[in-house]
C-alpha cells in the first residue's frame, strides 16, 4: 500500500469525529464511500439503486450500529427516495406486478431500525 492511500484518523480540539484536510474535507474514507454510495442511487435505475441497497444492508448486519450512526441520513435518503417512487407510481396506477425486488428498501429500513 501507498502510504497516501492509507487512512490514519487524527483527532481535533474541536471535534473528534471531524478529520479535515487542508482543503476543509473530510479524510473519513467511510464518510467518502458512504457519500458516494448514496450519490450513485439517487438517479433512478432499479439495477443501480438495488446494488447501493444491498451494499447498505450488508454494512448494518456486519458494523456496529454506533459506527454507522454518522452515515444514517447518507444511507436513509435514497431508501427514502425509492419508497417515495414507488408510492407515486402506485398511485399514478403505473407500478408493475409484485417485484420480489420492489421489497428490498422497505428490507433495508428495517435493518436500519
């Protein structure tokens, strides 16, 4: 490993949750992923969107929840999003027969809770 690439947290007077660069951002490597993850579903695609929900899944079963306490907005809002979709589809009389996959964020937000 290239020792940039490496992640060494370094704690503030100020915050010790906020490691910040130069540049003012943040050096969380989790934060950047969790950011990045949440960015890649927010455009509509159900291929797209199921592969971020399931990514999310598997970092709540396998991380304590005090670790991911910071990233639940980052994590809730896609799910949200999707939940929103599919309502509006349904009441627009547009959503499709019952999709094993359709179930999925309603799965995630119950992992969540």
């Amino acid at each position: 490993l290239r020792q940039a690439l490496c992640y060494e947290p370094e704690a503030t007077n100020e915050n010790e949750n906020e490691e910040l660069n130069p540049k003012g951002k943040s050096k969380d490597p989790c934060l950047w992923l969790m950011a990045r993850l949440s960015n890649i579903a927010k455009p509509r695609g159900k291929l797209r969107r199921e592969s971020v929900f399931k990514c999310f899944a598997a970092l709540c079963t396998s991380c304590s929840p005090a670790d991911l306490v910071r990233y639940l907005q980052l994590m809730i809002d896609p799910i949200d999003r999707d939940v929103r979709d599919k309502a509006g589809k349904a009441r627009r009389g547009d959503f499709e027969d019952n999709d094993p996959r359709d179930a999925l964020p309603n799965e995630v937000l119950q992992i969540l809770e």
